[in-house]
C-alpha cells in the first residue's frame, strides 16, 4: 500500500510541525531542525513491503537527526540507505562522514547517532530495511556505515540505477513484492562490499558476474532445477570460476541457493496467508524435492524443526 506525505496538505504555519509527525511516522523516531521554517516544503512518497519500505522524499533544506532518546524508546534495528537524486547530503554517523551527490548513496543504522544534512529541493530514495536482513548478506554492514559509494564508479553506478529500477517497480503481487525486496537487500550488500576493503576482495568484474549470478538464483528459487550448472551458464563464465567468486564471500553457490530457499519457506511458515498449506507443498514450492533433507537442513539453519517453527512464529504477537 502507498502512503503520501505532502506539507501542502496543511497551512503555512502547520508544515513544519507536520512534516516532524511525518518523518517519524515513516521512519525511525527523529528530531528535524530547519533555520527557516515558515516557507518549508517535503514531500514523501512511501511503499512498504513485506520486511522493507521504499520512499522517495524530497523537500527544502532541513536537519535529520537522531538522538540518544530515539534510540533508547526503540523496540526495533533498522538500517537505512539514502541514494541522492537531487541536489546534496551530508551524512554522519561513527565519526564517519559522507557528502553525497545525485548517484551516491550511503548507509546508516538506528541504533547509532546521526546527523542527515539536506539542502534546498532535494530528493532521495530511501530504503529501511530490518538490520538482520542485511547483515544475513554482509555481517559486518555495521562498520560500513556513514561511507559514500560513489555514483561515479562502475560498481557504484551499477547498484544505484538497479536500485532506483527495482523500486520503481511498484507491483501489488505479494510473489512479485517478495522477489523485489529480495533483490534490494543483495543490491545494497552489493554496494557496500565495493567499500569494504578488509572483508571483500571481489574485483569490479567479479563483483558484476556475483551481482548477475544472485539476481539469477533470486528470480529462480521456484525452479527445482536451478542449481550451480543452471547459474553458471546463466551468468555465462564456468561453475569453478564462479563458484570462486562465490566463495570470497563466504558460499558456494550451493550455499548461497540453499540458503535462499530456506529463508524463503521460513518466510511462508511465518506468514498467516500460507497456514492452510503443508511443510511439504512450501519446500517443493521454493525447490525442495526431498522433505527429508529439506527438514534436516531447516532444524540445522534455524534449531528447530519447521513444524515447531511455524506453529512458534505464527503464534507469536508480532512477526
């Protein structure tokens, strides 16, 4: 469902009050400063799906700030990712600092302070996304926070166009909603690994070929025959080759495949919608074959059987 925010709903001497209640409302808890309020304008432009919210915001120049006492009223971590399509922004958190130009984008966490600069009629893309989803791609996004990566270079430029892309695609399909979100999470992983000197060691090619490959095994977890054969002539260079640079990041394809579909059926059992179907017709859904290993693998990646997990999950107050 899409939400709109626009100060131009309210009178002059409203807008700012309402723009405050609107930020908050679409993000975490923050505080705006602006210098001059009384000709202040913002707009967002918000989609939410399943486990991350797409947004457009633009507007007059104002501060975004969080504070200790947002982060300490918080129940939940977010990160969040500014792609600059108007204008600049100056981002800071960690003592990190980054100045971002229309095609730059950067990172931050909730759980950190940080300051968000954003000059006179602005606009950016801004994707919240539940911290654990991004760090079951890159377990150290936390210390990539507050960096820029850079429009201007290939990986950079790559990323953010396919960003901008896929969050364009609005789509009320629930299966179509699933596959783009999946996407989003290893786009942005995509681009911070192109800053993270110590735990990514991909060239820019490599990183083009694992960006190809994911977004291959992510549109085609249904089809019981993907497998490393499949994906390899999919992104056309050879398993062994691939599978190396598959495994600079921590999987095989193998893995990385498996793992997909895992989360993808945990995601069915935690979703009321899918109650009336069985265990078995969600793995053989997401390419499953064999329940029996499907079973065996599930207990070991989550520590407890699907049937437990299911009935643990729906029954629990929030998911």
């Amino acid at each position: 469902m899409q939400l709109n925010f626009d100060t131009r709903s309210v009178t002059y001497r409203e807008r700012f009050a309402y723009w405050r209640e609107a930020v908050c409302a679409t993000y975490v808890q923050l505080g705006c400063e602006a210098v001059e309020q009384r000709d202040f304008h913002g707009s967002i432009t918000l989609e939410r799906l399943p486990q991350l919210a797409v947004s457009f915001v633009s507007g007059t120049s104002h501060d975004v700030i969080r504070r200790k006492q947002d982060i300490s009223r918080a129940t939940e971590e977010f990160f969040l990712l500014s792609l600059q399509l108007r204008k600049k922004a100056y981002l800071s958190q960690r003592n990190r600092h980054a100045e971002l130009s229309p095609g730059d984008f950067a990172l931050y966490s909730s759980t950190d302070l940080y300051k968000l600069t954003l000059t006179d009629n602005f606009e950016q893309l801004v994707l919240q996304m539940p911290k654990k989803q991004l760090l079951a791609r890159i377990p150290n996004a936390d210390l990539l926070t507050g960096r820029r990566v850079s429009g201007n270079s290939e990986i950079g430029k790559l990323v953010g166009q396919s960003i901008l892309g896929f969050a364009r695609a609005g789509n009320n399909n629930r299966i179509i909603q699933s596959f783009i979100q999946d996407t989003l999470f290893d786009l942005v992983a995509t681009g911070l690994s192109s800053i993270d000197e110590g735990g990514c060691e991909l060239s820019l090619p490599e990183q083009h070929m694992s960006l190809r490959a994911r977004t291959y095994i992510q549109s085609n977890l249904m089809d019981p025959a993907l497998d490393r054969n499949a994906v390899a002539r999919a992104t056309g260079i050879s398993v062994r080759r691939l599978n190396e640079i598959f495994m600079k990041e921590g999987y095989s394809i193998s893995g990385f495949i498996r793992k997909a579909r895992l989360e993808r059926v945990a995601s069915n059992l935690k979703d009321p919608r899918f109650q009336r179907q069985s265990i078995s017709e969600l793995a053989m859904k997401w390419g499953f074959n064999n329940f029996q290993h499907f079973s065996k693998i599930f207990r070991e990646a989550y520590g407890m059987p699907p049937s437990e997990f299911r009935s643990t999950t729906l029954s629990s107050p929030k998911q």
